[in-house]
C-alpha cells in the first residue's frame, strides 16, 4: 500500500493547493505569525519523527494547562485555529509526513511519547508494527476527543482510563485487520464522517470493532 500512500497523498496535496495556499497566508499574517508546527511523534517500529500541521495554538502550548492533550474551546487555540481544527485541515499538512514515508494515509494515530504511554507494552508493541496513520479506526471512532474530554472533572486521568485503553484495543484491530479492504474503507469513512460527523456508519462497516467500555457506551461512534 506504499504506493497508493504515494500517489494518493500527491493527487490529494495537488487537488488541496488551492485551499492551503491561502491558509498559509491567512495563518502568516494573523495569530503568532507560524504556519506550521512540527512535533516529536512516535512511529514506526518506535521511531520518533516530526509530525507536520498547521499551526493552530500557541507556540508554547504544550506547557501550558492540559499539555498535549486539547480541551473543546481550549484558550491556548488561536481565533483561526479552531475552524482548522474543527474541520480537520490542520492535519493536511501530514500529506507531506505521508510522502516522505513517515506515515500512511490510514494506520494507528501517531501519538507524543507521554500519550503513547498511557498505552499497555502488548499494545505498544503491535502499534509501532505499522506506519502510523493521516487517520485511522481511533481516528474515527474518536472524532469528537476534545468534546468528549471537556466533560470531565479530570481529563487526564479519564484519559488515561478509559480512552487510551479503548484507543489501544481499536488501534490493535486495525493491525490486526489491515489490508487494502480496511484501507479504502477507512479512507472513505473519514471523508464521510467530516461530513456527516454524527453518522454510526463505522459500526456497520466494521460489525468486529471493540466494544467500547461503558463510560464510553453512546459517546463515540
């Protein structure tokens, strides 16, 4: 699937370039004046690499409130950053990541060490099989993350109980499910859901998902 990620990736950042063009000028000339914003990730086979977005937050978020995990109306989120955000073309710029072979269009997502962390060895072990993904099943099935953990008296801690687990276990079945069936699905179910962000349809496509633990039952897809 090298290849598509190749080809895909390409088409894709050609057909965008009229969308990110502007972006990046919109995102120079309001804000802190960055257009991009790279951090360490792990990736495959536990190798770190710099993951590429477009820079919606404060240069020195990840010192400040919640670290690396982003809070629905987090106040370190610039004006013009929350649509980005919103939308999801913050992560366009992961094109790029894909070209260069640090990632895959699909795969588990890549997380910072910390949160990468809160997940079991036996986990670990079977995520950093794979180039992790633009998106993936834990991509989709948590979509709405930062609202989900807005919610909560402590976030971090029901993060690291209850989500991470169940991001885990989700990301595992990818592994474990992967080929080129469960990549064209997921690359249209992502398109999907950014357009219908309510819809259950993940659960339709793939029936043998994890079941989530009850603290999730009913809050993601």
């Amino acid at each position: 699937m090298r290849a598509l990620d190749i080809v895909l990736a390409l088409l894709a950042l050609l057909v965008l370039s009229p969308l990110l063009m502007p972006i990046m000028v919109m995102l120079k000339v309001t804000g802190e004046g960055e257009i991009f914003y790279t951090q360490q990730r792990v990736g495959r086979l536990g190798r770190s690499f710099y993951l590429l977005k477009f820079a919606t937050m404060l240069k020195n978020s990840p010192s400040l409130g919640t670290g690396t995990i982003t809070l629905k109306d987090d106040p370190r989120v610039l004006p013009v950053g929350r649509l980005l955000r919103k939308t999801k073309i913050n992560e366009l710029p992961q094109l790029w990541n894909v070209v260069t072979g640090d990632m895959s269009l699909i795969g588990p997502r890549p997380l910072t060490e910390k949160n990468f962390g809160y997940y079991s060895d036996d986990v670990k072990a079977e995520i950093i099989k794979v180039r992790p993904g633009l998106s993936g099943v834990g991509s989709i099935v948590f979509r709405g993350e930062e609202d989900l953990m807005s919610n909560q008296v402590d976030p971090l801690r029901f993060y690291a109980e209850t989500i991470a687990p169940y991001k885990g276990a989700l990301e595992v079945w990818y592994v474990n499910n992967r080929g080129i069936s469960t990549y064209l699905q997921a690359i249209i179910l992502t398109c999907w859901v950014i357009v219908f962000p309510s819809s259950m349809a993940i659960k339709k496509v793939w029936a043998s998902l994890p079941e989530p633990p009850p603290a999730l039952e009913g809050k993601v897809a």
